[in-house]
C-alpha cells in the first residue's frame, strides 16, 4: 500500500525496533522523523532512505528537546500523523545486592528514559496531531507505545526496567482515553525477545536459556515483525487502547 503524504516521528529511529519501523514505514511511502541521541547512525539511516527520512538529535527526557523534535518534525514535513515510542534502555541491577540497595540514580534515569520519554513525545505529538484535519472516521492520528512482556514478567534484576515498562503499559489506556476527543488512538505493543544489535551482542548462555522460554515460533522476534504490528495498528482504525504482546507466546521464567 501507499503511505504517500504520512508523517511519522519514530523515537529511537536509529537503531534496533525503530529502525526496522523507519525502514518499513518510508519504503511504503511514509515519510518519518527519526528522533535518537546517536547523529552518526541517524545520519547512516537518513543517507541510505533519503529525501522521506530526517534526523533529529533528542533527549528524550528533556521536555524542550522533545518539543523542538516535534516542531522541526511539523517544520519539515508539514503535519504529523503518528508517534512510534521505541526510544529505551534496559538495566541489570537486584534490588539489593553485594555491594548494597539498587542505585537511586540508576533507577531514575531507566524510569526517566522509558517512562518520562514515552510520555513527553506523546503529548507533543499529540499537540501536533490534534491539528490534522479529521478522517472519515473522525481521527486525526495514533501513538503506538512500546513496553516490554517484563512489564508483566519481570525477571530479577530488571526492577527499575520493568517498573519502568509497566508504567507504560498503565498509562497507555487512560492517554487513549484523554485523546478520544482529539480523535488520537492510542495502542502499546510489549515485545518479547527480539533480535536487535542489543540482542545480537548477549552471551550465548543468556540467548539460550531465554530460548527456553518461547513458544512458537522458537526463534528471535524479527525487527520486521515488529513494524508489521506497527503498520498495522496505523492501518487497522479500530484498535485503540490495547496492549498486544509479540512475543511467540513466551513466559519469562525465574531465570
């Protein structure tokens, strides 16, 4: 299909989940703003795509910084019509461990990223979107947030990433449900293990034993699965406020 004239802000757009979105969304005509602290990759992804690709460097957890994102978006491409929250970082740290009680600041900075992140690109684009013209349908936009299955299955040592990711989770429901008005859907997708450069470099005893806990198929997530759900929560109009876990059916264990 054609996404000729859509523009789209993908935070963490330059690598990993977002990147596989940016790929797939521009190479059906969408033209995407990809919103990363890395300017040497965003530069590498905006060369390969082109004229419907644009970088622009953001600090997720600074309102200014996301709110210029937004506008240099609108400035650029002239509307915006959807936000993909890919933007994160994980952590593996106990709540207690030899060397004492979970570091106040690590936890601060995983919640500020993943939380506070998500939250600021929503309501800036949100702003943004709220002046489209409505569809047949009476919308105007979508915001797809991006959890993890640890907001449900936490496994030790991701306490302030899975308080982090639930809080995400938690939010999505009731932002869909201030947006309405605006005609502004709101969905969160909780991917499971994916097969990210994040991934790629876990040892191979981590990847194994988290292997042990998917379903079927028994492999990695692709990148390309993953913005298949993305497009199609763009695409698909009636859903709005739900949270779908891709993940092949995976539990996490106690491991």
């Amino acid at each position: 299909m054609s996404r000729a004239g859509q523009v789209y802000i993908v935070t963490g757009g330059a690598s990993g989940l977002g990147l596989g979105t940016v790929q797939m969304l521009t190479s059906e005509g969408a033209s995407c703003a990809i919103l990363d602290r890395n300017e040497e990759l965003g530069a590498e992804v905006v060369a390969k795509i082109g004229a419907n690709a644009a970088f622009f460097p953001v600090d997720v957890t600074d309102e200014a910084s996301c709110k210029k994102a937004v506008d240099d978006t609108v400035a650029k491409f002239g509307r915006l019509d959807g936000v993909v929250n890919c933007a994160g970082v994980g952590s593996a740290t106990t709540t207690l461990g030899k060397k004492g009680p979970h570091p106040m600041g690590l936890f601060d900075i995983v919640v500020k990223i993943n939380l506070y992140g998500t939250f600021n690109l929503s309501r800036f684009g949100a702003e943004a979107m709220a002046k489209n013209e409505p569809d047949a349908s009476g919308l105007r936009g979508i915001i797809v947030n991006v959890a993890s299955v640890a907001a449900q299955d936490g496994q030790k040592g991701q306490v302030a990433y899975a308080a982090s990711k639930g809080g995400v989770v938690a939010m999505s429901l009731p932002m869909a449900r201030d947006l309405a008005r605006f005609g502004i859907r709101v969905n969160c997708i909780a991917p499971g293990i994916m097969n990210t450069p994040l991934m790629q470099m876990a040892p191979q005893k981590i990847k194994d034993n988290l292997m042990k806990s998917v379903v079927a198929p028994k492999r990695f997530g692709d990148m390309s699965e993953f913005a298949q759900l993305c497009c199609h929560l763009i695409d698909n109009k009636y859903m709005n406020a739900q949270l779908i876990r891709l993940d092949a059916g995976i539990r996490m264990a106690n491991l």
